[in-house]
C-alpha cells in the first residue's frame, strides 16, 4: 500500500488539540479508505515525551533529529510553547531542513512562529491565532500575516488559526489529497457537520463583540439580535434607548467599533448566513426572518459581508445527509 508520510512537530507545551485534531482527523480518513493512507509519525526533541500546555504527558514516536525525507506534509504545531520553539535553533533547523524535504508544510496556530523563524513564511501570507498574530507580526516585518482567516494557503505552505481550526486545515488538506466525498465522510464521523472554508473569519461577530461595557449599547445589543426582523433603524433605535442619534452612534462606533445600521446590517446577514447553512427555507423567507425588506437587500449586504452573493453561497454548499451544509464564501470581523 502506498503512503504519504506525515510528520507532525511538537515540543514542551506544545498544544494537545493542535496536535490531535490533526492526527485523529487523518487517522479517521485511513479508517474511510483514504488511498493513498497517511503515516503519522509525532516527532520531539531527542524523541523524548513532552508536556504539553494542560500537563498532560505524550509520547513521541521519532527524534525530530532523526526524521527523514521525502515527507508529503510536515506540520508543526502550537501552544504556549510556541516562543521557546521558536528561539531553539534545534528545533528551527530540523523544521527548515524537513519542509525541504516535504511536498508542503504547515502550521496549526502559533506553529507559525516556528515556521517564520525558519524563514519558511517569508514573503508568504500567513495566519496564526488572532490573539498572537500582532506579535508575531512585529517579530516577523517579511511576513505578511492576517488573523482574520481560519487558515491560508499560499502556495505548498499552509498556516491556520487558533486550536480547532486544525480540523478545518486538515479537512482541507484530505479533501485536496482524496476528494470531497472523503473529506464528508470524515467530517461526519467526528461529528463535526459544518467544514469551514479558509477565508471563513476566526470569529463571527457575536463572539468577537463580546459582552459591550457600556451598560445602554449592551442593551442595545441585545434588542437587535433579538428583534433582527422588527425596524432596527438608527432613529428606531435611538428613540427606543432614549438617547439621540448621535449619541448612540458615538457610544457604537466607541465601544463596538461600528455604527449602529453597520452592526445591524452585519448581524442580519450572519443569521441569514446560518439559515442558509442549516435550513432549506426560501430565500424570501430567509430575508423576511433576516430583517431584509427584499431578497435583493439581502443579496446586497451578503455580498458585502461575504463576498459572494447568498444563491452561490448555498449552492456550493455540500450537504452532509441531515440538511446541514458547507460553508463557502469570505467573512470579516469589521
């Protein structure tokens, strides 16, 4: 039987989900018939077991010294090790000596800052977890990253966001090895029945928003996206919180970072976004439960939210079996 060899990375507090939601989603792809099968090898420093962030202990299968190519994939992972990774120049040269030997290479979170201390990220575009990508950015002036996507290709190198993204990039890399078909059966034996595109944002904007300081706006808030479909109007808004126009627009644009008609206008098209991922409702009735006068409204701030209209956004969607689809299209936290 014919394999593609993969070498994942690791080290002291390296993170265990990083590492295991790659593993395991490649493993379930053997278990699915994926042919070529892939090879996990777990390589660390000297071989030896390392601890990852939780405290948990885990065993390596191979010395990083020891690795040899040809590999299909390296991928080096994160976790609040990252930084001591990145400056042990053990570590970094066996990094930049296998993705010569590899047909790709990636990262799962903070991996990025390995692979930029080998050098292996510059002149790229690149992600790595929101909360880490402005230093590393600072660190790394030669590579230009973006924390907003769940995880980026640029050419044979692959980095993604924070943790759990390591599935989405995993999903990703069998569906290009083997076929959406696989990548389906996959996602749905880990029951994970949304496969998020790259370009999808880390955050959605409800979680991104969190809990608003400003006792009013929070209430503000929480009237929107609970009455998306009532008049949610700037003046409707205003009247209803018992304060000016401008005043509350002062408060958004100071405590959210956008207008009120801006965050509305957002909210809507990220439920009509959910709708149309885990429903078969009419496009007018998704507009109508949305807030959106008409479907061409609709189609207008989905565009612009997404970059891609809602008709192609569910027609390039994949169902799963239970009416549950894939997500396509681009995303922001703006």
């Amino acid at each position: 039987m014919i394999e593609r060899r993969i070498a994942v990375i690791g080290y002291d507090a390296a993170e265990l989900l990083d590492i295991a939601c790659v593993t395991t989603t490649l493993e379930s792809a053997n278990w699915h018939g994926a042919d070529p099968s892939y090879l996990l090898r777990l390589a660390t420093p000297g071989g030896r077991p390392i601890t990852c962030g939780t405290g948990l202990t885990l065993q390596a299968q191979e010395a990083l010294e020891r690795v040899a190519g040809p590999l299909d994939t390296l991928i080096v992972s994160g976790g609040m090790g990252h930084e001591a990774a990145a400056g042990n120049r053990l570590i970094v040269a066996h990094v930049r000596r296998l993705a010569r030997e590899s047909r790709r290479v990636a990262s799962v979170c903070t991996g990025a800052d390995i692979l930029a201390a080998a050098g292996l990220l510059d002149g790229r575009r690149a992600t790595t977890h929101w909360q880490s990508a402005h230093e590393i950015a600072a660190r790394y002036p030669k590579v230009d990253i973006d924390p907003g996507p769940i995880f980026i290709r640029d050419g044979d190198t692959y980095t993604s966001a924070g943790i759990t993204s390591a599935l989405d990039l995993t999903l990703a890399l069998i569906e290009e090895d083997h076929g959406a078909e696989l990548a389906r059966r996959v996602a749905r034996s880990l029951v994970t029945y949304l496969q998020r595109p790259g370009n999808q944002a880390q955050m959605s904007m409800f979680t991104a928003v969190g809990s608003p300081e400003n006792g009013l706006v929070k209430q503000v808030v929480e009237h929107i996206t609970g009455h998306l479909d009532t008049d949610l109007t700037t003046a409707t808004l205003a009247s209803g919180a018992g304060v000016s126009e401008r005043h509350l627009t002062r408060l958004f644009l100071r405590h959210l970072g956008r207008t009120p008609g801006r965050f509305v206008r957002q909210a809507r098209a990220e439920a009509a976004a959910h709708l149309l991922v885990s429903t078969s409702l009419p496009m007018a009735r998704v507009a109508a439960r949305c807030g959106f006068g008409t479907t061409e409204t609709l189609r207008q701030a989905f565009a612009d939210r997404y970059g891609i209209p809602p008709s192609r956004y569910r027609a390039t969607a994949t169902s799963t079996g239970q009416d549950h689809l894939k997500v396509a299209g681009r995303s922001s936290t703006q």
